[in-house]
C-alpha cells in the first residue's frame, strides 16, 4: 500500500496542467527510537523553551520568530509573514525551464519525492509531460513552496512517474574549486593506474539495496531484544586498527591487495 501523499497541487507546462500529488521517497520512520526518561522515576522526560533571561517558561503562543540586526536587537517575523512569501508556488509545479539531466552535479540534489498523476482524468497530461524529458534527456526546473521555503526543484521522469528533488540554496553549495586547486598535480604511473584498474574490478558488484544497511540499527534491536529477556550483551570485540605509514610504496601495496583480494574470492 502506498503512503498517504503530503503534498496535492498541480503540475503545469505552459498550457498543460494536471493534478498531482506527491510523497516523500524515503523515511525514517523504520529507525528504532528512544525517549528520554529519568532514570528514577522511568517517566518521560519533557523538553521545553525558557527565557534566556528570565529562565521562565514561554508557551508557544508568546513563541516568535526573529532576525537578529544586532547585539539584543530583533526583527520579529510573525508566522503568517512566513506564509504570504511565495504563495504562487504553494500548490502548482510550474515547470520554466528545462536542462539537460547530467548538468547538475549531486551536490545540488537535497530532498527526493515521488510525483504522481492524482486522479484518472490528469494522468495522460502527466504522462506527456514525463515521456517527453525521459525522451529529450532533459529535466524540469520549478519552484515550489516547501517545508514552508521556496526552493527551487528539479523534475526527473522515473519509471511511469517523476522524482522531485528539492535544490540546494547557491548559498549553501561551497566551490569545490577552491578545495582541490593544489590537488592532483602530479600524474599516476601507467602501471600504477592499471593495478588500481585491476583492484577497481576485483571489487566491482551490481548495486544492491542491502549495501546501505545499517549494522548500528541492528546492534540496537538486539540490545533491545536482550533487554526485554533481562539479558546483558556482551559488548563486542573492538577490530584492530594499524595506523598507516605516511610513507607509502604504492606497487607493494597494489600488489599485496590484488593478492588478498583474488585469495578470498577464491
């Protein structure tokens, strides 16, 4: 069963709209979670805002939100100022502009969501719309309200629906430039370069799902389990790490990890 949609609206190009609605494409909710509780009691233990001066309590009504012009000195912002910014991106995916889908590096892609037709009567505009980037290889441009920000998304056809990827802000995205412009001056050795290319394929596998799993989840269902029998676990053996030598010689090394590597294949 599909997950409840969180966002409905329309997708449009130019004269072309159709309805859509649209869901997050991961989630967090599978992660085991743990409340805070004190210790003594084993009640929950609440958080709350105080007065930075006072040290009182504030209710979230007395709660706002402020831009800090200098030392104690606030511009407040109220809620519904938020929510009159961008009101024309609230609720429809107007696609402006379209860009080839390899020109936008990884790093500007934040959030992912999964964009589909919402009743029978939008779903061959939308399908239109999908078939025509998935054939020209291109990817739509938009702006769209979200977590109560306009940002900027990028359209992507996927199967027989469309991935909107949230934009980073250009503010938020630093120039790698700056960080590799020392880096890669001297060349690698042409038999360097082939034993890499040798170690490269020795580890190459079809991407798999399970290659993301998350070992300290599982440790935590097992504590968890352990728990509840009024069991202790044991904590497990720390690996031994050896601290590398700054001081490599790099066609030993290739050497000996092409050796290891075709012995435990074998």
């Amino acid at each position: 069963m599909a997950p409840r949609s969180f966002w409905k609206g329309y997708l449009k190009l130019s004269l072309v709209t159709c309805r859509v609605s649209m869901t997050p494409a991961v989630t967090e909710s599978g992660k085991v979670r743990f409340h805070n509780l004190n210790r003594k009691t084993h009640n929950r233990v609440m958080s709350q805002y105080v007065d930075a001066v006072t040290g009182e309590a504030v209710e979230d009504e007395d709660q706002v939100k402020g831009y800090a012009k200098g030392e104690d000195d606030y511009v407040l912002i109220e809620d519904e100022e938020f929510d009159d910014v961008g009101l024309e991106s609230t609720r429809t995916i107007d696609i402006s502009t379209f860009v080839p889908v390899e020109s936008i590096g990884w790093i500007w892609y934040d959030r992912p969501h999964y964009l589909a037709p919402d009743d029978e009567v939008s779903a061959e505009a939308f399908a239109v719309i999908r078939e025509a980037m998935a054939k020209t290889g291109t990817a739509g441009i938009a702006r769209l309200v979200m977590y109560r920000r306009e940002r900027a998304v990028l359209l992507i056809p996927k199967d027989k629906g469309i991935v909107v990827w949230t934009l980073r802000y250009g503010d938020e995205v630093r120039d790698a430039g700056s960080y590799f412009h020392d880096v890669g001056k001297e060349k690698p050795s042409s038999q360097h370069l082939t034993m890499m290319k040798k170690l490269i394929g020795e580890r190459t596998a079809r991407w798999d799902p399970s290659m993301a799993d998350d070992p300290v989840q599982d440790r935590l269902l097992d504590i968890v389990a352990a728990r509840q029998k009024g069991k202790k676990v044991k904590k497990p053996a720390e690996p031994k790490q050896e601290t590398p030598s700054n001081v490599i010689d790099i066609m030993s090394a290739l050497k000996k990890s092409l050796a290891a590597e075709r012995k435990s294949s074998r």
